[in-house]
C-alpha cells in the first residue's frame, strides 16, 4: 500500500507549521526597562553539560555573553548564570538588550543543542499627565477628567473613584457636578507587564459642607452620653450626701477616711451604716475587718 505525494506533503506541512509554531512560543521573552529578565536554558551545568550564550542584535555579529561557563566583561556586571539549569539573567534591562540570543550546550559526548530565544524590550506604563477641566471646578458646571498614557504593550486605562470601577475610556465626563461626585479620582494604566496610577481628589465647597452635619451628629451622639452619665453620678452623690445625718457622716470619717468612696467608685450604691463586732476595737484603714457589714441603698432620681 504506497502513500499518495499529496498526502506526504500535507503531513508534511503541517508538522512544520506545528513545531514552528512551538518553537515561537517557547522562545519569545519580553522584559521591561530597568527591570530583570530571565532567559531559559534548561541544561544543568553540573550535569556534564557545557554552554555557551551570544546574541545577535540587529544587524550586528553574534556577541559571546557566556563562553565555557565564564560571563564576558561587557554583561559580568549586570548578567548572572544560573548553575541550576544553565538559563541567564539579566539585569537592569535596556532598549539595546533586545535581540536574539543563542545557547548552544554541548555534552561529554560532543552533542550539541541549540536553542534560540528572542527577547523584546519595551517601556514601563505611565500614566503621564491627569488633567481636570474646567479648574477649579464648578458645582452644577460640566466636568472632564482626561488622562494620557506612555509606554507599555497594549495598555488599557482604568478610572476608578474610590477604589470602585467607573470607566474604562480615556476621559471620564460628569454632566453636572454635584456633591455626591466628590471624592478621589484614580486613572489606572497596565499591560500584561507593568501597571502605574496618577490620583485627583475631587472636592468643591459644597462637598466640605455636607460633611458637616454627619460629624456634628457623631460627636452629639458620643459626647452626649458621657455628659449625662456625668451630670447623673453628681446628683446621686449630693442627694445621698444630704439624705445621710450628719453624726454618721462623722462616724464614718472616724473610721474609715474615705468619706466620698461610694461616689467616686460606683453610680448607684452608697454606704449608709457600718456596724463592727467590736465598737472599742480600733480597725486598720487600709483593711477593715471581715466582718464588716454594710447596708446600702441605691440611689434612685
């Protein structure tokens, strides 16, 4: 049974198609400026294999990067190989870092493998100017956020007002400012790369005003409380004070000194009589007797 020609080359074809199109996948790079990169190799140097790194960018002739394991002096600086599998890092990256870089490694046996790799160079995303239209801005007036982008592969742009998502277009528009649109501004710039954001936080009198009120009613609603409390612990203390006779308010003070400790420790229970087992028996001030009873009464507005 013979094969067709015809379906040889179809096979044929599209194996190379396949392959081709694995190789390009496996061996495109991209990095940003002043940023690292790591280039694969996959050829252990501990493993009997030795590897050799050039590139070739442009029009140029091929340049060595890493000849029998030693860096050249051009990239020792700012080039680091990795012994664990033979891949290349590079530092600090440039525009003129870009090109096609070649690792051949050779084994014990004088096989050698070949693998290319190509590395793009692009510029970081900025977001490079915010601008705000008209400025200041006018409550009730239209209003116009526009912001302009550097750099980058395919970047897309982001507004977001408060940390939530708003707009994906370029300029974000408002018909007629109010005090519900104040707040911070972020225009968001990224790619598959990097990313970067420049902020603009949006306010007019109107918006500082209607602040007003909700932080009088927070303080009210603390400091308010606390003052009753207060004036409620003043009046218990005065009125127990003149409901108490005046010969136990002294006996009281004979003995034990503290004639104002029910008002200082607690709001609605006072000492009103102190009975000891032992009348004649004079007890320490900082520790009375165990058996000391005490008959109290709340205080009751």
């Amino acid at each position: 049974m013979s094969t067709s020609p015809l379906l040889l080359l179809i096979i044929f074809t599209g194996g190379v198609v396949w392959a081709g199109r694995q190789v390009s996948e496996d061996a495109r790079v991209h990095g940003v400026i002043r940023e690292s990169v790591l280039l694969p190799a996959g050829y252990p140097l501990g493993s009997g294999w030795s590897l050799r790194w050039s590139v070739r960018q442009g029009n140029s002739t091929q340049v060595w990067l890493v000849h029998n394991g030693n860096l050249s002096d051009r990239y020792s600086h700012r080039a680091q190989l990795l012994e664990d599998d033979g891949s290349l890092r590079l530092n600090n990256l440039t525009l003129a870092d870009q090109g096609l870089y070649i690792v051949i490694a050779t084994d014990t046996q004088g096989t050698q493998r070949r693998k290319e790799i190509y590395l793009t160079v692009s510029e970081p995303v900025m977001v490079s100017w915010l601008a705000v239209s008209p400025q200041p801005p006018i409550s009730g007036r239209p209003l116009t956020l526009v912001c302009a982008l550097t750099g980058g592969v395919q970047p897309k742009l982001t507004w977001l007002k408060d940390q939530v998502l708003v707009s994906r277009s370029a300029n974000l528009s408002v018909a007629a400012l109010e005090p519900s649109d104040c707040g911070l501004y972020t225009c968001l710039a990224e790619d598959s790369y990097s990313s970067h954001n420049s902020s603009y936080r949006l306010t007019v009198p109107e918006c500082e005003n209607s602040l007003i009120l909700p932080l009088v009613l927070l303080l009210v609603s603390v400091i308010l409380p606390i003052f009753l409390a207060i004036l409620v612990k003043l009046y218990c203390c005065g009125k127990q004070q003149n409901n108490t006779p005046v010969h136990k308010r002294e006996e009281e003070r004979g003995v034990m000194d503290t004639p104002s400790l029910a008002c200082e420790g607690s709001t609605d229970v006072v000492y009103t009589e102190l009975d000891f087992p032992f009348r004649r028996t004079t007890l320490p001030i900082a520790r009375p007797s165990v058996d000391l009873h005490a008959i109290y009464s709340q205080c009751r507005l």
